[in-house]
C-alpha cells in the first residue's frame, strides 16, 4: 500500500519545500473497522491542498487527526512542526478550522456565537475579540445577519459563519472540510474567492471535497483518498500532466488523420470529430506536422484534458461509491 | 510558567473562558426557565400553606402533618428561618439534583451533540481547562438555583410572617444576621451536594452525546438510591449512598446546630465529587473530539 | 497511548480515592480496639457511679432497638433518631429529640421546665417547686456515704445476679469500663445479660445493651454515639416559647420530667415477683382507653395487629412479645409486663 502511494508522481520529496502538515504511517482503527492507514500525506506551506476521495474514504478522520482531535492509532502527525495531539497548544493557534459542517448554539446569534468561540482564542486579547468578530462576519457576507439567531439561518449562512470562525485571527494554515456542502453557486463561488484570498496571503489551505470540479478550479495541490488509503497526492498540474498526455485534434478526416499518425509509429485512435494522438513518443508539433504533412485538414488542435476526473476514476474506480459530479 | 516563555500566549485565559460559558448557561432559555421554576416553588410553598393555615391542626403523628417532611411543612408555615430551608429540603430530593444533572449533561453532551465543543477544543483550549471550566460552569449554575430558592423563600416567608419569627425547630429565636448566616449554610451545603450531582453528571455526560442519557442516569441514580436507602435490610450500603445524607439540612434549623451529619454529607460529597471529576477527567482526555 | 495511560491513572486514582473516603465514612465507629485500663473492683465501679456528679457535658445518645416490634404510630419515644442532651452540670438540662424534619424539645430550666413540639407549634410549661434543685444538689450530702450504698446496690443485684466488670471499651471515643450484670440461672427472664459502659474517668454511664439469649447482637442499646465534656452555653437552660406558640401551664411539680403523653392519668402499677422476674401488674384506667380511642388511636386493633390472642385461667387477652420483654393485656383492660416469657406473666395474673 505503502509503495502504491508512493509510487504517485512528486511524492514526498526530503528536499522538497516545508511542509504546514504531514502525517506518516498514520493508522486508525474503530474497533475492527480499518478507517485509515498508512497514510503519509504532506501539505506544503503555502499550497492549496484538495483531499479527495468518495465519502467514507477516511478524509474526515484524517484531517481530525491532524487537528488533534483524534488520537491516531499508529503514526505520526506534525502540524505546523509540531506533533499532534501532544503539542497542540502550540500549534493550533495558528490553524483555522473548519470540521463536519458547523456546530453553533441555536439560541445565540451568529455573532454571539462567535464572541463565545473567540473568548477561547490565545492570540485574541479580550479588548481585540469584539473587532475580531465583526472583522471575521464581514469577510464572510454576514454582517448584516450576524445579530440573527442562529436557528433562522439558511444552510449557506450557518455554513459561513462556520468558515467566519475559522477565520477568527490571521492564520497559517486552514483546513476546511466540505466547506461548500449546501451552498449554491453563488455562495460556493463565494468560499472559492476566500480560499484564493487566504492563498494570496500566504496561508497554506487544505480543502476536503468530492466536488471535483471545485478541487480543480482552486487547488494547487491535491490528495486522493480511497478506503483509508492515500492513492495519490502531489502538485495538481503534474499529477494532471502524467497522465498519459494527448493531443484532441478536430479533423473532418479521422480516418485519414489516424492512418498517417500510425505510419508515423504514432499511437492514435479516432474520437466522434477527429483523432486523438498519445504524446508519449511525440510532442504537439510534431503530431500536427505529420497531420498537415499528410494533407489532413486540421480545424483545432489541443491538449487533452484527461482531467482530474480521469484521474480519480481511476483511482478510485474499485470503490463502491460513486463520487457526486458537479460541473 | 511556559506561558512566560512563550512569545505568543498559546491559551486562552480561564476566566475569559469562564466567563464566555456562564454567558452561555445564562443565555440559555432552558436554563432561565429552571431557573424560574425552581424560585417559584417556595412561594407557590408559602402561600399554600399559609392558605392552608395549618395552626392549631395536628400533634405530632397524626393530622395532616405526619409523616416525612410534614413536620417541616408545618413549621414552615409560620417561620421566616424555616421556609427556604424547608423549600431547599423538598427540592433537594428530586428537582435540584435534575437541575445540577441538566447543567453536566448539556456541559459535555449536549455540546458533542451540536458540535460546539470541537470549537473550543480546536481553539486550542486543553481538555483538562475544558473540564475545569465546565464544572465551574455547573457548579455557579448549582449556587444560583440554590441562592435562588433560598431567596425567594426567605421574601416569601417575610411577606407572609413578618420579620419576627425567625425561629428554629428547637423553639429558640434567633438574631436576623444568625438566621441569614445559618441560610447561607444550608445553601452552601445543599450546593456541595448539587456539586458531587453536578460531577457524576458531568462523568455521564462525556461518555455520550445525548443529554437525555445523562438526566435518565441521575434521575435513575436518586431512585434507586432512595429504594436502596428504605431497604433496612441493606443498612450496611446506607452510609454510602448520597442520597441518605441529604435530610440532614434539617439540622441547621435546630439549635444548636448538630454538625455531624453536615459535615458527614459533606464529606461524603466531597468524595463523589473527587469521582465523577476524575472519571470525566480520565474520559475526557482519551475521548476523540 | 500516553494520553490513554494518563486517563486511565486519573480514573483508577481518583475513584480509589472516592471510594476509600466513602469507606472511611461508612466505617462503624466502634472499629477502635479497647483501651488498657486499671483493673477494678465492680463494687468499686458502682459505688464511683453513685458517687459521681455528672458534670457539664454535650452528646446525642441514640437509640437502638431490635426488640422485634413494628414501630407504632403514636409513640414518639421509640421512633425518635437519637437527642441530643445538654447539660450544665449542676442540674439544668436540655434534650432534643431529632425526629426527621422536626424536633421534641425538653428544657430544664433554673424554676422552670418547657416542653416544645416544633411538628405541632406547642409548648408545655411547668413551674419547679421551690428547692427542687436545691434537693438535688444536696442529695449528696443527705444521702449516705455513697460507698457504703454502693455496697448495699450491689448486694441486692447480686441476690438475683452476678455483678462483675468485664473488660473496656470505647464508646463515642471514651474509654469505658464494662459493668456486666447477668441473670442468676433461677431466673425466669429472656434476658441473658445487660452491659453498662461506665466512662473511665467522670464515671457518668455512656452506653447500656440488654442481651438476649442466642445472639450476640444487643435487643437493646442506648447510649451516646458523641460526648464532650465542658461547660454549656447559657442560653440553652433557658427557653421562650417562638411567637404563636400555643403554651399549656401544668401544675408546678407534677410531671417534672421529661415525659409525652396527655395528660390523662397514668396506669397504677403492682409488683409481683423480685428480681429479673419481677412482673408488672396494672391496670389501664378506663378514660385512659377511652381517650385513646378518641384520639383516634385504636387501642384493640393495635393489640390484634401486634399481639396475638391467649386464653387462660385469668380470662382472655393478648399477649405482645418483644426480645426482651413480653405484655398481657385482658379485655377486661388488666394488664401484665416484664422481662420474662408468657408463661411467668399468666402464672402471676393467676395467682392474684
């Protein structure tokens, strides 16, 4: 399992940029019940890490782990630089969470809710908490509800003013996880645009999701797990890249345009507007040029987008459950 | 110590945490309804029985008056002293113990349920201060339900009787400041033993997420208690049962005070109180957030 | 696992500690060994008692009966947790019987003596007879000299007994010695032996068991569970009834101990038999019974609940049996008590 994670491209490299978190051999058990294991997972400072994978595929566990809040079997977590669950006090300050979906008093209002988390907070001075929280409502579009209970809110609002209170002080690193869950899409664009605030700033993010397209639209990063297990984690663009690249080649010739790649000792096979060329032992050019060679009219040509989607089809294409597709 | 080292305070203070969870107790419509339930009862106590104008009726062992806590009653009818501590005795058997188990179930329970507690715990705020907090939470929670009632009795029983009749079971008279410090002793007291209430709750309370598991588990706990307490045959278990000390309020009404059975139920508070601590403690720590 | 480990320390430590408190509470008091004390004479022991004035002191005696009887209604004496006894020394008092939310108090005042029933608001008052406590005071010196009655004591215990000290013991914390008195084997009585612990230094009795035949636990014990020597507040000799009592005078010098009950007459004894046997023979006054009825108190249906009918020679009854002691009460309201079996109680009905 151990040389299946690894054996993803741009794995843990000893060289490689500091890490806000990582976890080796981690390993835990509920009972009988194998929720996570051997997972070495890293996220570099100042990426934005997607954790993916099917529901039930262990995410939720790890990401509590790093947190602390679970106590990992087997393994070890740092966080920050410093072990987890032990050296907590130091390094949570610094981290901003945002854990299985909100949890806020019904009967106070958002921002009451918030002084009340606040209060807890070591970097806030008693005098800053009030500016504090009325800082973290409007960054997330909830001044104006801030005064409301908390019963009345929609699912959007609870879901922001979670994501307000891991926003509390200026953090190093934030873990968000499902934090788009019953958003619509003008609130998930919303979260999107904070996330790529936080990275602009800096701030290393780490998103739990099984929204693919969502992971593709903001992550530099990704992390894929499946039944407990890290199947594949690394920069998004090259993990993209090594998967067998091809060029999309619209043509009203398919049949010609395939015919003269194979005699090219090109791989190729034709697609519904034309062919598709493997770039394993060719680049671009030189596929268009021995298109053009041929007298094969060529209308558009680009890079395949196998896409995350592929990819994690792939990956997790032995798992029962389906992953919810969202474009 | 290690905070002096620190550049950066690594942990809240725990009085700003103390302070953010009696806002939250207090906040609570549940907690304020008790609350208000608990200080009606002596008055709705004092007027009855007033009403019921009980002079004159009964000798002792028969009438209306007999049997357990009727004796109480009677007195309380015509003393400012006796009516917070006779309302203190009645809701010390069932609804003040309920009120301490509500305040240790919704502390940690009733946290879990709704998720709130991972936000302290991610802040960070150590599981020990947690602790520490939450049972500061229930116990001021306790001191006020007790203060509570004893206050509206003493205004009940001062409207009704006047200011002079502050006497005691053994027929002695005493001075404003005496019967008011021998209140506050009787709050103090039945507070201690909300308190060892309050931290078996509190042990109940974080090994599960349902508050009603916790109220269910005290309220369970006070009944077979009480059986166990009746039972002559199980005399020898009786000095170890809570719930056997708790008549011995009684004994600030009488003069002078017998103070063996006080400060044996204290004790023995004290050592259910030294229990559920630890137990919640222990459970505490080692629970996933 | 560190943190498990650390849990699981806290838990084991915490609850031991609990319970080893809880542990320590529930012990009986009376776990301590007996002290070493000088040997003594039991005639010694009994003259010193009689000798002895008991001096100012506060304790709670209690009241421990096994006799066997259901507690009944209306008899407060029994049913009473334990009191708590005042004294200053020079022959005022106050009792306090603790009942569980209310209180029996007596006081024995300088000129006075007050009953108060805080249950029911009243209070009872009765004058002293001038030099009633002068009288007691002097006793001492209008009594005998106290060794010599000491001996006359013991020489009529022991024409139906055997007299003899037995050992120490600890009774709420004092060291005690054990005056043991046992029956002769003559004699027709359930009890097997009565044990008075005398306090080893102000020799005042601290505790008194009676044993019955075939346990070793007593039928009957009354003594105290705390005692502390030394002077008493003032105030407590003294006693004002709370507004809205409902004060009762009584006639000064009649009833001038502590006693409940109405104030209807008291049974006329008779004594037949010497001794452990001794019976008592009364009868109970008719507007006694009467009043009992009216109080609501059912007089028969109290004896059919707790006696068992018997027929004889003397007519018919019910006899009531305690471990310690046996009651026959006939229709026609005679009535036969004491420390003996049935047996002895219809033989000396009979012989009258």
């Amino acid at each position: 399992m151990t040389a299946q994670a690894e054996s993803a491209v741009a794995g843990p490299s000893p060289e490689g940029p500091a890490t806000a978190a990582s976890t080796r051999g981690l390993r835990k058990t509920y009972g009988r019940t194998v929720a996570v294991e051997h997972v070495d997972l890293d996220v570099p400072e100042g990426a934005v890490l997607g954790m993916l994978g099917p529901n039930g595929s262990g995410k939720t566990t790890t990401i509590r782990m790093l947190l602390g809040l679970v106590q990992p079997t087997d393994g070890d977590v740092q966080l920050l630089g410093h072990p987890m669950p032990d050296r907590a006090a130091e390094a949570l300050p610094d981290v901003g969470a945002l854990v299985e979906g909100p949890g806020f008093h019904p009967f106070l209002s958002g921002r009451e809710n918030l002084l009340r988390l606040a209060a807890a907070e070591p970097r806030l001075t008693s005098g800053r908490i009030p500016a504090a929280v009325d800082e973290a409502l409007e960054r997330v579009g909830l001044t104006r509800a801030g005064g409301r209970r908390y019963r009345g809110y929609s699912l959007g609002m609870k879901q922001r003013l979670g994501l307000a209170a891991a926003l509390l002080v200026p953090r190093r690193l934030v873990m968000l996880d499902e934090p788009t869950n019953g958003l619509d899409p003008a609130g998930t664009r919303e979260i999107r645009s904070v996330i790529a605030d936080l990275h602009r700033d800096g701030v290393t993010v780490l998103v739990s999701s099984h929204l693919l397209a969502e992971v593709e639209a903001t992550c530099t990063h990704v992390a894929v797990m499946n039944e407990g297990t890290l199947v594949a984690q690394g920069d998004l663009t090259e993990l993209l890249e090594s998967e067998s690249p091809a060029l999309e080649v619209s043509t009203t010739d398919s049949a010609a345009a395939v015919t003269a790649l194979r005699a090219a000792h090109l791989s190729a096979r034709p697609t519904p507007d034309g062919v598709r060329a493997e770039l394993t032992r060719a680049t671009a050019p030189d596929v268009v040029a021995t298109l053009v060679d041929a007298g094969v009219p060529v209308y558009e040509a680009r890079r395949s987008r196998t896409g995350l989607e592929d990819l994690f089809a792939r990956l997790t294409q032995d798992s029962e459950e389906a992953p919810t597709w969202r474009s | 110590m290690e905070v002096m080292t620190e550049p950066a305070r690594r942990t809240a203070p725990v009085s700003r945490l103390v302070r953010a969870e009696l806002r939250w107790i207090f906040r609570r419509p549940r907690t304020l309804a008790v609350l208000g339930l608990l200080g009606v009862i002596p008055v709705i106590m004092g007027i009855a029985l007033a009403v019921a104008d009980p002079t004159g009726s009964s000798s002792p062992g028969e009438g209306p008056g007999a049997g357990e806590g009727g004796g109480l009653l009677a007195t309380a009818a015509g003393s400012v002293l006796v009516l917070p501590i006779a309302a203190l005795t009645m809701t010390l058997r069932m609804l003040l113990p309920l009120a301490a188990a509500m305040a240790g179930a919704d502390a940690l329970a009733g946290e879990t349920a709704t998720g709130t507690l991972r936000g302290w715990l991610l802040a960070p705020v150590s599981r020990g201060r947690l602790l520490l907090v939450k049972a500061l939470g229930v116990a001021t929670f306790t001191l006020v339900a007790a203060t509570m009632i004893a206050v509206t009795g003493a205004v009940t029983a001062l409207v009704l009787n006047g200011a002079d009749t502050l006497y005691t079971l053994s027929g002695t008279t005493l001075s404003i400041p005496d019967a008011l410090g021998r209140i506050a002793l009787a709050v103090g007291w039945v507070t201690l033993q909300l308190w060892a209430v309050g931290a078996v709750a509190l042990a109940i309370s974080a090994f599960t997420e349902h508050p009603m598991v916790v109220l269910a588990s005290v309220l369970g706990g006070i009944i077979v208690f009480t059986v166990l307490g009746s039972l002559d045959a199980l005399s020898w278990l009786h000095p170890v049962l809570l719930t056997e000390a708790w008549w011995a309020i009684v004994d600030v009404l009488r003069d002078p005070i017998p103070d063996a059975d006080l400060i044996g139920g204290a004790l023995k508070a004290a050592c259910y109180l030294v229990i559920g601590l630890s137990i919640a403690y222990a459970r505490l720590v080692s629970k996933d957030g | 696992m560190n943190t498990k480990r650390k849990a699981a320390t806290v838990a084991v430590a915490g609850t031991a500690a609990g319970a080893l408190g809880l542990g320590l509470l529930a012990m009986p008091a009376g776990a301590e060994s007996a002290p070493e004390l000088p040997e003594i004479e039991a005639q010694e022991l009994v003259g010193s008692v009689l000798k002895a004035q008991p001096p100012a002191m506060s304790g709670t005696a209690t009241v421990d009966n096994e006799l066997g009887l259901p507690s009944v209604p209306g008899m407060p004496a029994l049913d009473a947790q334990s009191a708590r006894v005042y004294y200053d020394g020079e022959g005022r008092g106050r009792v306090a019987m603790e009942q569980q939310s209310s209180e029996l108090t007596y006081v024995l005042g300088e000129r006075e003596f007050w009953s108060y029933d805080s249950a029911a608001g009243t209070a009872t008052r009765a004058e002293l007879p001038d030099g009633a406590r002068e009288q007691h005071r002097n006793q001492e010196a209008a009594g005998a000299d106290p060794s010599q009655v000491a001996t006359q004591v013991v020489d009529r215990l022991e024409e139906s007994s055997n007299v003899s000290v037995d050992g120490t013991a600890r009774v709420a914390g004092r060291a005690a010695y054990e005056l043991v008195l046992t029956p002769k084997p003559d004699e027709r009585t359930l009890v097997r032996e009565v044990r008075v612990a005398v306090d080893s230094e102000e020799r005042l009795p601290l505790r008194m068991s009676v044993l019955t035949h075939g346990t070793t636990e007593p039928a009957f014990e009354a003594g105290f569970s705390e005692i502390e020597f030394g002077p008493q507040p003032e105030r407590l000799f003294e006693f004002s009834p709370p507004e809205g009592t409902e004060v009762t005078e009584r006639e000064p010098g009649r009833n001038g101990g502590p006693q409940h009950g109405g104030d209807a007459e008291g049974p006329e004894f008779d004594v037949a038999g010497d001794g452990w046997d001794t019976v008592l023979l009364g009868r109970i006054p008719s507007e006694m019974r009467e009043g009992a009825e009216s109080n609501g108190t059912d007089m028969t249906g109290m004896l059919e609940r707790f006696g068992k009918p018997v027929q004889g020679e003397f007519g018919s009854g019910h006899v009531v049996e305690t471990r310690i002691g046996t009651a026959l009460i006939t229709e026609d309201g005679r009535i036969a008590a004491g420390a003996v079996p049935e047996q002895v109680l219809r033989q000396a009905l009979e012989n009258r």
